[in-house]
C-alpha cells in the first residue's frame, strides 16, 4: 500500500510538533498538543472523502478545539494560547461559511482547513521552544 505524500506530511507534523510539546513543553503544551494529535488521527478517520458537504463529524470536532484553546488561553499564562485559539476560530468559520453558501469548491475547503492546520501545529511548536527557553533561562548554570 502506497501513502500519499499528504498523509506522511501531515502525519510527521503531527507526531513531530506533538510528541515534543508533550515531551518538553509545560501544562499547556502537553494538554495542547495531546488534544492536537488525537483529534488528526479523529479527523482522518470521519471525513467523506469526496468532499462535497460540510464535514460535520471534523466541524463539530474543531469547535470543541476551539472551546478547549480558549480555555486554555484564558487560563495559562502563554501568548502562543491565543494564536491556536484564532486559528482554530478559523477552521470553525471556514466549515461555517461552507454550510452557509455551497458554492465554494470543495477543493478550496479542504485546502484552506489543511493549511490552517499546519498554523495550528506551527503555533504550538513555537509555544514549545518559547517555554524551553524559558526553562533554560531560570536555570542557573553549574559550571560557570
């Protein structure tokens, strides 16, 4: 069986960007990024390949990431919060705007909820490195 080159990348993003929030990152990295790769896995198994309705099962997924993200920038004490919690507002107009008016090709749905997922993974990575730099930097150096 042969993957799609979109399947491998989206999947080394995911486990990537993911298993190092979870492995170096604080309280929010990890809830952030274990939520993150569930819901890939969640999204690649729902969708009707053809594209051609709203994605219901991936839409209604996306708004509880969007309820979690802004939680979790109410809460934590991150910039980065933010950000995934806008992106993934985004996702959640998209589906909206889909519903609402049809006549978008489906292609251009697809596309723009992919890309907006990769914005997803590049904030939580960013986050990542700004709290492992943080660490390092309340750390004192012994051999100094």
């Amino acid at each position: 069986m042969e993957l799609p080159l979109w399947f491998i990348a989206n999947f080394a993003t995911a486990f990537l960007v993911c298993g190092f929030a979870m492995w170096r990152g604080g309280g929010p990295e990890r809830v952030a990024g274990l939520f993150l790769l569930v819901s890939n896995v969640l999204t690649f198994i729902m969708p009707d390949r053809r594209w051609n309705d709203v994605q219901f099962g991936i839409m209604w997924l996306d708004i509880v990431a969007f309820a979690l993200f802004v939680a979790l920038a109410l809460l934590a004490d991150r910039w980065w919060t933010m950000w995934l919690a806008g992106f993934q507002g985004l996702c959640v107009l998209l589906h909206l705007a889909f519903w609402a008016q049809m006549k978008i090709t489906s292609l251009v749905y697809s596309t723009g909820l992919n890309l907006i997922g990769y914005a997803v993974f590049v904030t939580l990575l960013l986050g990542t490195i700004a709290h492992v730099r943080r660490q390092k930097a309340a750390v004192p150096a012994v051999f100094e």
